[in-house]
C-alpha cells in the first residue's frame, strides 16, 4: 500500500498558487487610502472617535463628528491594539476636520461593517 504524502499547509492548494483563507473586505484597508466617511449608525457614530482616551469621550464631541459626514478622508496610519482590533488614524484631505479636531480614530472592523466607513 502506498503512503500519502502529508499536507503540511492545508489552506494552500498544490494545482494553484492562491490561498483558500479568504481576506474581508475591511482587512485590505491600508495607509494612504482615501475612504469616505458615512451615515451614523445609531443617533451618534458608534466606532468614529476624535480620541483614543476613551475616558474622556463626551455627548459633545459626538455632536461634532456629525457635521463630518460625506467627508473624504486618508488613512494615515493603522494601530493594532493589546485586545487585537484594528484602528485607522484618518485626516482630512488637505485640512483639518475643525480648529481643534486635526484627526479621527475609527474602530476598522465596526465601522467599515456598519458602513460608518466608506470606501
């Protein structure tokens, strides 16, 4: 009887040179990406934040990200936090959202799925 050979990498097909393990859509979000920002997915948005100090968020500042809809913004950088999700660090094409706001902090997955952001 004739041994099998083992299959070290079973998502990779040996006839094609593509993986199985499919990507989603918000994991090819990269720096240098122009998205748009959406609709609110509640009264307020829920995954867009003027601050990572999640201590200091106030009904304010949310007030303030809904004059930011329909704004088309680039990815500056994506931030990786301790419980493993993905933040964008997203800025105004050429200015400021306000005098004070420069950036925003959108939780990635959440937001992209509730269509808070758009690409």
């Amino acid at each position: 009887m004739k041994k099998r050979r083992p299959v070290f990498y079973p998502e990779f097909d040996v006839d094609e040179k593509t993986p199985k393990v499919d990507t989603l859509e918000w994991q090819n979000i990269r720096p240098g990406q122009y998205l748009k920002i959406g609709d609110p997915s509640n009264r307020y948005y829920q995954y867009i934040y003027t601050s990572l100090n999640f201590d200091d968020h106030k009904v304010e500042n949310l007030k303030k990200l809904l004059s930011f809809e329909g704004m088309e913004v680039v990815v500056i950088s994506i931030l990786k936090m301790k419980d493993g999700s993905f933040f964008a660090v997203l800025e105004r094409k050429g200015e400021a959202f306000t005098d004070r706001i420069s950036r925003v902090y959108a939780d990635l997955k959440n937001a992209y799925l509730k269509k808070e952001l758009v690409v």
